[in-house]
C-alpha cells in the first residue's frame, strides 16, 4: 500500500511537470511567419500588391513575403482598438487616428533615420505637425503620410452653372429654378459639417476659430487653445441657420442616402460636399457627365446674421472650410520585432514620392508630398488622366489651403472633438431646436443670439473638458 | 317532412353562406396581396437593370414599383463583384454560410434534443433546478455576451487570427451550437405527448434508457427533429450581427451571407448604388429557405403548436 | 410565518437550508474519517483512491484533469500578454500601475501594456476553472467513497466497462446533459457573468481614462447611482431616457402581442371557413412572409416606406401631399407617433403568419360536436365565436401568450430594420421607437459604451425576470407541467 502510494504521488508529480512545461512563463511570444502584412484603401489594393511585388523582385535579399490587402480605412482603428492582434503588421488610417492608437499602444513608433529624414523632407508642415505623438513622455514619428484628402462640392453640372457653383447663394437661385433644395452633407459629425466650424474669410483666410492651438503632443498634456466662440463663428451659424430653413437652401442628408437627394430625378439636392471615397457614388446618381466637381462655396453675411455682433459686418464673405487629412502608414505594435527594420524599409519605399506618383495615376489617390500640384498639372497637361480625375486632384489640394488637418495628437482630443456630444450641439444649433431635445434641457433654446451663444460655449466646453459644465457663465463669450 | 325542412334551411342558409364566403374570399385575396408587396418588390428590384441616358447603371432605390427594364445584370455582377476587397465574394460567402448551417443544424439537433428528452423523460435531482435556470439564462440578452464570447474563441484560436482566418467559421459555428441546448421547451413539449407508459413498459423489458431514446423515442420524434433541424438550419442564413462580431470586420472573405449583403448596404462605406446587387442577393438566399420552408410545412406547423400548446 | 416556511415553502417542507448545510460538513467528515487510505488520499491528489481500487483509467482521467488545472493555475499561459491563473486572480482587482509599453528603438520590441477588459475575462476564467477543479476533487473522492462502500458490502468497485454501461442507463442524463452545460457554461454563463461585471466598471469609451482605452477600473455603484443622479455619460444616458424606452418597450410588446394574436385569430378563422377553397395555397402564401428572412422583407418596406421610395413619389404624383412623409421617423424632425404605428402595423405583418399558423392547428382540434349543439340550440356565428372558440383558444395558448409578450420585449429585428431606433433625439443615443435591446446594442456595439450596455441590461433582466417569475408561477402550466398526461 505504502508503495502504491509513494509510486502514485511521483507519478502525479511527473505529470504536472509536463503539463506545466507547456504554457510559457509570460513573456510575450514574437510570431514571425515570415510575411509582412499591409492594409490600405479597398481601391488600391491591387496597385500597392504589384508594387509590392517589384520591389521583393528588384531586392531579392528582402527576406519576407509581403501580402498586400485592401481595406476600410474607416474602421481599421476600431478593429485595431477592439483586437491588435488581429490585425495587419502594417496598416493604413487618417491621421486623427494616430493619437488614439498611439495611446492605446496599438502602433509602433517609426525610428528608423531614413525614413524619418524622408518623411520630414518630403511633406508640407500642416501634415509634418499632427503625425507625431508621445510614448512614455517620449515624442515619437507614428505615421508615414502618401495620401491627402479633402473635402469638396459634387453638384449637378445640368442644373448648375459653373458661376452658380461657386457660391451657396448661386446654388440657391439654382435651386430655385429647379424646385428643391440646395446642397447637403454626407453626414452629420464632426468631419462632416466641418465646413461651417473652419470657414474662413475670403480675402484674408482669417478665423477666429482654434482647435487645440499649441496642444502637446504627450498623453495628459496641455490641450493648447481652443475657440468657437468669436463673433465670426457666432454670425456663421446664424446664417447656416437660415440657409437650412430656406425651402431652396441646406438640407440634412434623407435616410434613403445623400446619393438618392443628388439623384438628377428625385430632385432632393443640387450639391453635396463629399470626398474622393464617394466619386463613385456621387457619379452613379448624378451619370459621370453631369458630375461637377470644385471648391467648397462661398457664402456671404446677411444683415440678420450679424445683428448684434461687432467683429463682423454684412457682406462679409466666407468661404467654407475642411479638414485636410492625410492617410498615412503606421506599423502595428504587435508586429513582431524582427520584422521592425524591413517594415520600416517597406514604408520608406511605398510612401516614396514616386510611388505616389504612381498611386495617383492608377488609383486616384492625391499624393501628399508638399508641392504634388505641379505634378497633377502636368499629369492632365499630357492627357494622362481625365478630366474628373483632375478636377478632383485640384479641388482637393485648392480645399487643403482652406482648411487645416485635424488636428488630433492625443486620443482624448479626439474623443472630445468627434464623441461627447459636441457635433450634436452643433447641429442643434443649425436645427434652432434645444439641447438635448427631450430630457433635462441644457440649452433652452438656440433661436435668439443668446442661445446660440450659450451653445458655441457649451461646444467650446466639451472641446477642452470632455463634459458639460455646471453653470454657465453671466457674460458669454467667456473662456471655456 | 322533417328532411324537406332540413332542406330549406340549408338552401336559405347558403345564400348567406354563399354571400360571407365571397366576402372572405376578397378579404382574403386583399390580404395576400398586401402581404406580398415588400417581398415582390424585393424580387422586381433585383430584376431591375435601368440605366442613366449617359449609360450608367441605376442601382439605387428608385420611386417606381414596377422595373423599367428587366435583365440579369445584377445577378452577374452579384457573382462576380469584388466586396470589400474580396474578388468574388458573394458565392464565398454562400459557401461560408452553407457550411455553419449544416453543422449548426447537425450539432444543435442532437443537443436539443438530447436536452429535451431529459428533460422530459428522466427523472433526476437537478432536473427543476436546470430548467429553471436555463430560462432565466435565456432572459439576458444576448448582444451582451458578444465581445466576451469573441475574446474566448480567440483566446483558443479559433477566431481573429491572422494566419488562420478561416478558422472563425468554425468559431461561429461552436457559438451558434453551444447556444442551442437551452431552447429545448419546444422539443420538450413534444417528448411530454408521448406517453410514459411506452417508456415504462420499454423499461420493463429490459431496455436502458438509452435503448429507449435511439430505439423507442427517436423514430418517434420525426416531426420535432425535421423542426430543430429547419430551424437551425435557417438561423445561420438570417443572423447578420453575431456573425459579424465574430468573425470579425476584417474578415470579409469569410462573412456569412447576411453579414455581406447587410454590409453592402449598412456597412462602413455603404454603398447605396448596390441596392440592386443587394435585392439580386436576397432573392438567392431567399429561395432554399422559402423552398425549404414549403416543403417541410407541416412539421414546422407542428412544431410551432407544439411549442404554443404547451409554452 | 415561520422561517422555515419561508424558506421552504413546499408542502412537505423538507429540511431546512441551514439544516442541509450542517449535514453537509458531517458527511464531509464521515466520509475521510470512513475512507480507505486511498480516498484518504484522494484529498490531496485526485484519482488516488480510483488507482487504490484498481480503476487505473477513471484513476488516470481524474489525475490529467487536477494536472491540466494546475498547470494552468501555475503557470499561467498568456493570451494577448494577458494570463491565466493565479495572475488572472491578482489582476482582478484592476490594479496597474504603468501601462507597460516599454519600447526599444534599436529593436523594435515593444511590449504592450494591460488590457482590462481581457484582465476581468480572464479572471473569471480562472475562478470557473477553480470551481472546476473543487467539483472534480469532491467527484474523485465520492468515487472512491464509493468504490470503499461497495468493497465493505462485498461488491467489486465498478470497472470502467461497468460506469460507461452506467452512463448509458441509470445515469444517461448525465451523458445527455454534459455536452450543454460545458457549452453553456463557457458560451452563455461565462460571457454573461462578464458583462454584468462590466457593469460595475468605468470601461466606457467616452469615459476613458485620459491614458487610453484599454484601461478602466472598478467602479462599484457608483454606475448605478449615476442612474439616479444623471451625472457622467452613463447618467445622462440612461437617466434621461431609460423610462421613455421603458413604457414604450412595454407599450409596444402588448400592442405587438396582442394585435399579431388576434389577428392572427381572425386570420385562421377565415382560412378555416367552412366550404373555402384553396386552403393550402393561401397557408402557404402566408408561411411565405415567415420564410424569408427578416432582414431582407423589413429593409424591403423600409426602402418602400423611404423619402424617395414609391408610396411617397405616388402620394406626391398624386399631389395628396407636398413634401415627403417620414413614415419611420428616420429624420429626427419625423413625427415619432407615427413612426410608432407603423411599427406596430409593420410588426402585424411579420407575426401575424406565425400566430395564423398556430391557431389553425388549434381551431382544428376544437370538437365539432360543441358547435353542432350551438347551432341546435341557434347561436349565431358571431356568437359561437365569442362563446367557445375564443375562450378555448385562449386557454390553450395562454402559455404562449405570455412567452409572445417576453419575445416582444426582446423584439430586435423588427424596430432595428425598420425604424433604427425612431426619430433619433439629439444628444442621446436612444431614439424615439427604441427598445431597450436596441438601446443596449447601439450602446454596446456602436458606440463602446460598455458598462452603459451592461448597465441597461442589467435592468432588463430584473424586468423580464419578475415578469416571467410571476406569471409562470402562477400559470397552472408551470405547475402541472410534470401531469400533463
């Protein structure tokens, strides 16, 4: 019996040895399969694949395979937040998505000299300030910039004219003419209805509006300046506000889609302000020959806008503006750290100004190398693209000096911008209704100038505090 | 005598008869008609092949009912588009869902049932206390156990791997199974109408209980089997959230069908010009599980009285 | 009344739970006390006893399972630089203090920092395993027990031939039910279990800890007081619209049941009319509507019912109306009322095929001979209605009644598809025709508001819960289950 047991316990005790030998102690595991795994746009998939291809056949001594895959820039960082691991070794995202996925600690800082010498050289100072963010109080390059965009106007070329696109009051009398409404937008968020936030004065390019002016770029930092309630801003929304109750003027997209209010047959809208990612649709409602493409409008102050406010006068004209992002690579932390020095070579070539080039003539992409235009030019001086192609080039990089990048380096800038309700103030503004509109009220009423004081100081609020305030103050405008 | 005035009573009543049974008859063919409308819509669309005077396709919804030119464009474009980055995704994801279907339908038979003749049949300690719990189990709703139910598949492998994509399909199809064992009311409803004696004369004899369910219970038990087995087949082709967080948005080769045709429409970038494609798509998957639907009838009817008669 | 009623309060009250418990210990002490050496040392390593009494493979299995646990518990596998075992345990309590992320520039290693939400998964993990692992020692020594007794008595401890024979038999349940409870354990308790933890935490994307999203914390109440007070975006959210959705969750879930019911009735009746035709083709007409899958017949009246769709170009060529309608309020100036009705109407067209098809095999079944003695006794038909069908109908599908009416409550498809939530009010994520499960997964899945979602969850169980506890243990159904024969 003593035995029996003494045989039993060695063997309980063997077992668990083995077993236990299994599992690891907790470091973390670095899988190299030996290939190199790259996200970017559904439509250039294909391109960044033959790319990729040449080059592994031109550096023979590149050591990894490289698999190329499109997909929805949109919602790369929310699969990337919800699960890293899942994703792509090397991925592609706006550039406001750099601060949460550096903080988060889902992207790997760039370090690589050469690399961060190109980047520097090769890209306009708009962009160069907002891909950089912070890891451990340390500031580091994250994301790679190779494409620019902007928004800018589809309108219905048969029923606008040219001279008409230019203008929101144009596209009014237009409106008027053909029994419906003037222009919408694809969305009601933050980015979206950016036009009315950043317009800009047309003979200065001035606003008073400032968005985390001077904001560190380390977590937890200063959140620099922020300002939407000068009285430039103020008299804007007081237009927007009769514009959107005009019958001929803005409208909010319909539930059946933007597309379906610019379909030439529905008769919804004449204009709406989108990017390149909705050429396609735009072009199915309108048939590509009747797709105009330009610049963001202009639009000017009415005497009834501006009762009341000093820092503006009617006739004051605007233009409306946009953010003007770039899509830029970034390198998952994930990756594993053997392929860190070929990852980084990877995006040094595909980012380079040539292959962008390229991407711009096969994929449409707007390259987002400071001084790309001449390019453009050229490209449509030699009849290498089409007119649309072109057109959309030009109103892009014209909207970039109308508008600034988002500028979002750390996530919780970006949570308080976009999340916290501050764009549904906004468009409780536009809408003249209260905030929120059932519920315990926190602005009564956005009709008087009062009211719609009180609103921008509440946006302004949640732009740098991240909740609304207790009390308002006496005399508004007042420091958020 | 007594005949004759049977007689004009019947004849007096038919006029009346005669007058409520064509005023059913017109209900009754109104009603059909308005219960057809969406679904005939839905097939007229995807037949739909309009076309801008500049040439480009119409795919959109657009205000009229009736087509005005038919064809089989969409259908074409629908097998062999590229979604999401995946060339000829729609017949990959047909693929996709008839695999989680079949094994969703075998899994989960076998465990409902198995659930059900226990809990009809056998008498054990935790019998109430299971049944108890399983229905206030059922009570949370399920968009809460979700993410956890992705975290714990991934943490085994079987979904949201990179090097293995595929293997969230077999992901999907443990979560869609594991589900099933508690919706074992209906198939016990049913197991509660056979009658106890078969079983105890069965037990008299010698049998076991398991001799009982393969031998005695089993042939019986046609009707609730082909029930469980419609219905979990046609889950898989319906359910277009759970399968969407659990294989992942990144995954678009291996969605299942609605999933795909959801996305094409709701998804990140919807496109709204693919309504047509989307209409093209519905009528594919609609027509196994109508067809299946109408021939299984009369089990399906069962089993929901089954289900009704006893809750 | 007696605590022990209280407690118990079956007819033949049996022992109460304190007295259960006490016999518990005892048998707990009896039984090392009584054991062999082998169940003596089945305490420490399980199996020990099975492998005294010759059981080499049930010895065996009992052994793989303790080694396979603590393993686990020891040596804690990672997923996702998140553990398993005793680490999981610590790291329950949410306690970090770096985010971990060192980087080293020259490699490219990067070690990522806590992730919270696997940290909670995890933990609990680890504290099922460790409730597995309790069970599997009482079970290894209740066998050796066992095998003890039968060897005092003479018998010879079973083989394992002898227990799978068992399995198939006197305890075929337990082969029966085995397969669901692991399923359901690690499919549906687990992950429900987590997410009401959630509950309790700060994992909220908009509440975020200014370091990132991966990190939150224990929040104990304060998320539901936050309910009460309204304060943060858990309060503003849930405070200001939680009864809205709540009375129109329940408004909803009686006009849905009880219109789809009767006109479900109404239905089968005149398919069932005597002397009609066609039975078949106009059953089957309608299984048609349940055949195709929700998401495409609601998105299809969705798209009917939009601004640019037909009803409203035909009401505008018409000229009934000036501007389209916004039958399912998707515009939040839409009237909500109206997007209310034609949910309930919508929703007729989807249940009422279903509630038809059952009600005819019940009609069917109501003994002709009741009418024929109504008839000699010269009942009108309307009459005959009201006096046998519906009260027979009625009693018999009372059960169904009122698991339709729970269904209701958890009714997604049918708001989701059409409406989206109803005329959305700025400022909130509920709009006007949500639910309360729709309100939770656009919280939850749209918008990351995880313990918001758990939160409201939370408040549908209690609801449905009382609910159903009430009505079921009222209902002579639930009572008489076991009689039905």
């Amino acid at each position: 019996m003593k035995k029996l047991t003494a045989i039993l316990l060695v063997l309980a005790m063997t077992l668990v040895l083995f077993t236990g030998c299994g599992g690891d102690s907790g470091k973390k595991e670095e899988k190299d399969d030996g290939i190199i795994r790259v996200w970017v746009g559904e439509e250039s998939a294909e391109f960044y694949q033959k790319v990729c291809d040449e080059y592994l056949a031109a550096n023979s001594d590149f050591g990894y395979k490289i698999e190329v895959k499109g997909m929805d820039t949109g919602s790369v960082a929310g699969v990337i937040t919800n699960d890293p691991t899942a994703a792509a070794d090397i991925y592609t995202v706006a550039h406001d998505n750099i601060g949460k996925l550096a903080s988060t600690q889902c992207a790997k800082p760039i370090t690589d000299e050469a690399l961060i010498a190109q980047v520097t050289a090769d890209n306009p100072e708009a962009f160069k300030n907002v891909i950089y963010s912070s890891l451990n109080d340390k500031e580091y390059l994250y994301g790679v910039p190779y494409i620019s965009q902007a928004l800018f106007l589809y309108y219905n070329k048969a029923l606008v004219t040219e001279e008409q696109a230019k203008s929101f009051e144009g596209l009014r009398e237009a409106a008027r003419a053909a029994g419906c409404k003037a222009i919408t937008v694809t969305g009601d968020d933050g980015f979206n209805m950016s036009f009315a936030i950043l317009a800009r004065k047309v003979d200065d390019k001035s606003t008073t509006v400032k968005i985390y002016e001077g904001a560190d770029k380390v977590l937890g930092g200063a959140k620099g300046t922020s300002n939407c309630q000068g009285d430039d801003t103020v008299a804007i929304y007081r237009w927007l506000q009769a514009f959107a109750a005009d019958p001929n003027g803005f409208k909010w997209a319909s539930s059946d889609g933007w597309d379906a209010d610019l379909d030439k047959d529905n008769k919804g809208v004449l204009a709406v302000i989108g990017g390149s990612w909705h050429f396609k649709t735009a072009s199915a409602a309108l048939g590509e020959s009747n797709l105009g493409i330009t610049l963001i409008p202009t639009f000017t102050l009415t005497p009834a806008s501006v009762e009341g406010l000093t820092g503006v006068a009617a006739g004051d004209t605007f233009r409306g503006g946009t953010f003007a992002d770039c899509k830029c690579f970034m390198i998952n932390a994930n990756s594993a750290s053997s392929k860190y020095a070929k990852e980084q070579e990877l995006i040094k070539h595909l980012s380079s100004k040539e292959i962008q080039d390229r991407s711009f003539l096969e994929c449409s992409n707007v390259p987002a190398y400071s001084g790309s235009v001449s390019y453009i030019e050229q490209c449509f001086a030699e009849g290498k693209i089409t007119e649309s192609q072109h057109k959309m080039a030009a109103a892009q990089l014209g909207m970039a000096e109308w508008g600034i990048p988002q500028p979002f380096i750390t996530s919780t800038l970006n949570t308080y911008y976009y999340s916290k309700q501050a764009p549904s103030v906004l468009r409780a503004i536009v809408d003249k209704t209260a905030y929120p509109t059932t519920g315990t009220q926190i602005i009564e009423e956005t009709e008087t100038l009062e009211g719609v004081r009180k609103a921008l100081y509440l946006v302004e609020y949640i732009w740098m505090h991240g909740l609304t305030p207790t009390e308002f103050p006496a005399t508004l405008p007042a420091g958020a | 005598m007594s005949t004759d005035l049977k007689q004009k009573k019947f004849r007096s009543q038919s006029r009346t008869q005669k007058v409520s049974l064509s005023a059913t008859y017109i209900i009754l063919i109104i009603l059909a008609i308005i219960w057809i409308i969406p679904l005939l819509w839905i097939a007229l669309s995807a037949f739909r092949c309009e076309f801008q005077p500049d040439g480009t396709f119409i795919g959109r919804v657009t205000s009229n009912f009736f087509p005005k030119a038919v064809g089989l464009k969409n259908f074409k474009d629908l097998f062999t588009a590229t979604y999401y980055g995946v060339p000829n995704a729609f017949p990959k994801w047909i693929f996709n869902t008839l695999i989680i279907a079949i094994f969703d339908c075998i899994i989960s038979t076998f465990l409902v049932l198995s659930v059900a003749y226990c809990m009809s049949k056998l008498r054990f300690k935790m019998r109430k206390p299971f049944m108890n719990l399983s229905m206030v189990i059922g009570l949370f709703p399920s968009f809460m156990s979700m993410i956890a139910i992705y975290f714990l598949l991934k943490s085994i492998g079987l979904t949201g791997n990179p090097a293995h994509p595929e293997y969230s399909v077999i992901g999907l199809i443990l979560a869609y199974s594991a589900g099933a064992g508690m919706g074992f009311q209906v198939a016990k409803g049913f197991f509660d109408v056979i009658p106890n004696a078969l079983v105890e004369s069965a037990k008299l004899d010698g049998c076991t209980n398991y001799q009982i369910f393969r031998r005695i219970i089993l042939p019986l038990s046609k009707p609730i089997i082909i029930y469980q087995a419609l219905m979990s087949f046609t889950g898989p082709w319906m359910d277009f959230i759970f399968a969407k967080v659990i294989i992942g948005a990144d995954n678009p080769a291996h969605w299942t069908v609605s999933v795909g045709l959801y996305s094409l429409l709701f998804g990140t970038h919807p496109d709204t010009n693919l309504f047509t494609q989307f209409a093209a798509g519905c009528v594919i998957v609609a027509i196994p599980i109508v067809t299946l639907f109408m021939f299984l009838q009369q089990y399906y009817v069962e089993g929901v009285t089954a289900g009704a008669v006893k809750g | 009344m007696s605590t022990k009623a209280l407690i118990a309060p079956s007819i033949n009250s049996g022992p109460s739970f304190g007295e259960r418990l006490g016999k518990r210990f005892s048998n707990f002490g009896k039984r090392f006390a009584d054991g062999s050496p082998g169940t003596k040392l089945s305490h420490l390593i399980f199996g020990a006893g099975n492998f005294y009494h010759k059981q080499y493979i049930k010895g065996f299995l009992f052994l793989l399972i303790q080694a396979a646990i603590l393993a686990i518990m020891i040596f804690c596998p990672s997923i996702n630089n998140t553990p398993y075992g005793w680490k999981a345990l610590k790291n329950l309590t949410l306690k970090y203090t770096s985010m971990g992320g060192e980087f080293d520039p020259v490699t490219g290693q990067f070690t990522t920092g806590s992730d919270c939400k696997l940290m909670v998964l995890f933990g609990f993990v680890t504290i099922a395993l460790i409730i597995v692992y309790f069970f599997v020692w009482n079970l290894s020594i209740n066998s050796s027990y066992k095998a003890d007794m039968d060897r005092k008595v003479g018998k010879k401890p079973a083989t394992f031939k002898e227990d799978m024979a068992e399995l198939l038999d006197s305890r075929f349940h337990i082969l029966m039910l085995t397969p669901t409870c692991i399923a359901a354990a690690i499919f549906t308790i687990l992950p429900t279990v987590f997410m009401i933890a959630l509950a309790f935490t700060s994992y909220n994307s908009y509440d975020m800890n200014v370091l990132g999203t991966n990190l939150f914390e224990w929040n104990g109440f304060r998320n539901f007081v936050a309910v009460f007070t309204g304060e943060g975006s858990l309060g503003f959210e849930v405070h200001n619209r939680f009864l809205p959705v709540l009375g129109w969750t329940f408004v909803w879930a009686i006009f849905a049941t009880l219109t789809c019911y009767f006109g479900g009735i109404i239905l089968a009746l005149l398919i069932n009319k005597k002397g009609l035709n066609g039975k078949k083709i106009f059953r089957t007409l309608f299984i048609l509507t349940i055949a195709v899958p929700q998401f495409i017949s609601l998105l299809a009246v969705r798209n009917i019912l939009g601004e640019y769709g037909p009803v409203n170009s035909m009401l505008m060529n018409a000229g009934w109306i000036q501007s389209p309608i916004g039958f399912l309020g998707l515009h939040p100036t839409d009237s909500e009322k109206l997007a209310k009705v034609m949910v309930i109407i919508i929703n007729m067209w989807v249940g009422i095929p279903y509630t038809m098809l059952m009600t005819s095999g019940i009609l069917m079944n109501i003994p002709a001979d009741l009418y024929e003695a109504a008839r000699v006794d010269g009942a009108s038909t309307v009459k005959m209605f009201f006096k046998i069908t519906l009260p027979y109908v009625i009693f018999v599908t009372t059960p169904y009644l009122i698991s339709s009416f729970i269904g209701n409550i958890n009714s997604f498809n049918s708001i989701f598809l059409l409406t989206g939530g109803g005329p959305t009010y700025t400022g909130y994520q509920a709009g006007g025709t949500d639910l309360l499960v729709t309100w939770l997964f656009k919280v939850t899945i749209d918008q990351g508001m995880y313990n918001t979602g758990a939160v409201i969850g939370i408040f549908t169980f209690i609801i449905t819960a009382t609910i159903t506890l009430v009505t079921y243990r009222r209902s002579k159904a639930y009572n008489e289950e076991d009689t039905f024969q």
